[in-house]
C-alpha cells in the first residue's frame, strides 16, 4: 500500500512535506517525497491519497491500564490490584488483559496503536508489564514485549492499603525495606542458579524468583509509581543499590528536582495531569512538569493512566503540556518516539523509519488540538480505522 500526500513527520529527524510512504509485509519499505519515490502506472497496490493531511507515527501510551480495569465492568472487569499480598513479582499483566475493553477502540480511534499496559500500584510490587498493540481481540497476538517492565511503588498507595489491612507497610521506611528484601533475595536467587548452571548441576528453578532475572540483568527496567519528590528519590537510591534500570512513572514534583533527576539519568513518564488532584501527594501535579523535565534534559514522555484520564486524551494531554512549556516538537516526542525508547521498544516503532512496524496515525491536523480528527489509523500495515467508513 502507497500512502500519498500530506506531511510526514517522522520523528527522526526529518519533515517531509507532500510525502510518500509504502508499506509491505506490515512494515514500512519506503519513505520520502514524490520526486524520490517512483509509483509505476502499472502499479496493483492500492494507493491512499490523503492531502492536507498530518502524518505520524502511531501514537503510543507509556503507562495505563486499559483492559486490565475495564470500563463499565465495576468489580467484576477490575484485575489491576491483587491487594492481600504486598510483594507479588510474578504477576502478569497478559493474564488479566481484556481487549474487549471499550477503550481498546477508543484507542484506535485517536491513533493510539500500542499501550504498555500493567498492574496497579496498591502494592510494594505489583508485577510485569506487557507492551501491546490496541487492535485485535487475543492478547497474546497483540504482545510486541512481555515482560516489558516490572511495577514498584512507592508513597500513599501500599500505605494506604496495607495499613488499612494492619500490616505492613504503613510506612515509607517499610515500603523501601520491602523492596530491597525482595530485590536481595532475587539477587541470591540469580546468583545461586549461575553456579549450578556454570558447574553443571541441576538447579530448581523458583517461580516467584525467575520473574526478577530479567530486571536484574538490564533486560527490562524497574517501572517506579512515584509521585512526591522524597519517593522519587528513594527510588533512585534502591536502583543505584542494585544497579538497576528504571522509568520514573507519574513523577509528578519532577520539576523541583529536574536537574537532579537529569543527573541520575532515568527516564520519566509524566501524568495523569488531566485528573484532579485527589490525593495528598499530587498537590504539585501541573502540566508544567514535561517541559520543566524536557528542559533539563530528561527524556519524557506523557501518561493518561488510563482508566485515571481516558486514553484518547493522551493527544490532547501532550497539547496541554505544549501550552504549559514544553515544545511543540518534543510534544509530538513525548508521545511517539521517546516512550518506544523508554519502553524498550524503539527499534519497532515511534518513528517512521524503513523496517519499523507500518504503524502510523493520520490527522486532518495537529493531534494535540482538540478539534483535530483522526482519518486513519494503521497498525502492521493494515488500516484499522477509517474515518470515511464510520462516519456511514
């Protein structure tokens, strides 16, 4: 399939007013204006004309819950938190996925084509998170990377809940030993199975332990709930201990401690800012955190927590953070190219690059405006949604 006309942004670099893109085999094969790419008369594939039009990468969203708190389902749709035990590493998220969520096709329809999607943060930790894309109705046929991370938190929520139960945690101190209990007990776990593997002897492998490995080994990061500045940087000091990769989710008093965040080197994911600031430790939650991150040279990208604020208003969410400081360009960054990075899976998508997944999002305009509609949405190279035909 050709797709013709319109502007490309690619993000990588390179704008491509009245462009084309080719797409075969579910990924892109082509891309560059008209006078670089030569379409035979001849040609049998089809050819989708979109002048005026905004092209872009699929958008996609670095931390929700879509599927695994479903909408209009109370109790019986909510699998996010197993809240009776509060270290529980050997959850996956895949298992309590359900695409037959409503906001799977609300997803779709504002161009969102992959999601990291997880447990919830009620617990010290809560499980591994799963990167899907948002079309299709078996997850395991939608999984670009499970695990892809592993849930930790910090702050109110395990207080919360556990001390509300009468056991711990019901203290930060508690939360962090936990923590580090765990992480020392994976650590030996690792160790003891590389001498029996090395020296040739059996080993008995430990369900609730083998889900650590690949944190341990870099494979996959340490994806932190952390809101107030003291539990951000809790976070920091357990990672540094354990030589840990990490993102930094909701980090929502970043901005006063930009420049030390930008020092330690991880990552953040910001939001919801679009929800109210219903809890003690979101006080400081302002749309000015991406840019004031952004700025100090933090690579960030942007949140829903979806069911928290609705997926599609991810878009809309990035252009509230351009309003409040953060540039245009790293607007559109912050919701394509630097959550593929920070979930590990940039060599698939976020840009529009020759090999990458032919996933791409079209807009009659600029996404982050409100008014803007989406025209198509392209997932493996298949158009998943067409604003013509469902405007019929």
């Amino acid at each position: 399939m050709y797709i013709i006309g319109g502007k490309i942004m690619t993000m990588a670099g390179r704008e491509i007013e009245d462009g084309i893109l080719r797409l075969k085999n579910g990924k892109i094969a082509e891309i560059g204006a008209k006078e670089e790419i030569d379409i035979s008369p001849e040609c049998d594939e089809r050819v989708l004309v979109v002048k005026d039009a905004l092209i872009m990468p699929g958008i996609i969203e670095a931390h929700c819950h879509m599927g695994i708190t479903e909408e209009k389902k109370g109790m019986e749709g909510d699998d996010c938190n197993e809240t009776v035990n509060p270290i529980t590493p050997y959850l996956r998220a895949i298992d309590a996925i359900n695409p037959m969520d409503a906001a799977f096709g609300e997803a779709v329809r504002a161009g969102i084509t992959a999601a990291m999607i997880g447990p919830g943060s009620s617990n010290v930790v809560g499980g591994q998170f799963a990167l899907l894309k948002t079309k299709g109705r078996r997850v395991d046929d939608l999984i670009v990377k499970a695990p892809a991370a592993m849930k930790v938190s910090f702050g109110e929520n395990p207080k919360v809940n556990y001390s509300g139960q009468g056991k711990s945690p019901s203290t930060r101190m508690a939360i962090a030993a936990m923590l580090r209990q765990e992480l020392s007990d994976a650590k030996d776990y690792l160790r003891r199975k590389d001498e029996a593997q090395a020296k040739g002897e059996s080993f008995q492998e430990d369900f609730t332990k083998e889900c650590w490995i690949p944190v341990l080994r870099k494979e996959i990061p340490l994806k932190a709930h952390v809101h107030r500045v003291d539990d951000i940087f809790t976070a920091i000091r357990i990672a540094r201990e354990f030589d840990l990769d990490m993102t930094l989710d909701h980090c929502s008093e970043g901005h006063l401690i930009a420049e030390e965040i930008a020092e330690e080197g991880f990552p953040a994911i910001v939001g919801p800012d679009l929800a109210s600031r219903n809890k003690i430790e979101v006080q400081n939650m302002s749309f000015k955190t991406a840019g004031v991150l952004n700025q100090a040279r933090v690579m960030t990208a942007l949140t829903t927590d979806h069911p928290v604020s609705l997926i599609q208003s991810l878009p809309i969410c990035a252009g509230l953070a351009v309003k409040a400081g953060l540039p245009l360009v790293e607007g559109f960054k912050a919701i394509t190219i630097y959550p593929a990075i920070i979930c590990g899976v940039e060599e698939r998508m976020g840009s529009l690059e020759i090999g990458k997944d032919a996933d791409i999002a079209i807009f009659d305009g600029n996404p982050m405006e409100v008014f803007t509609r989406t025209l198509y949405t392209i997932i493996d190279g298949e158009i998943v949604y067409d604003a013509t035909q469902n405007e019929k």
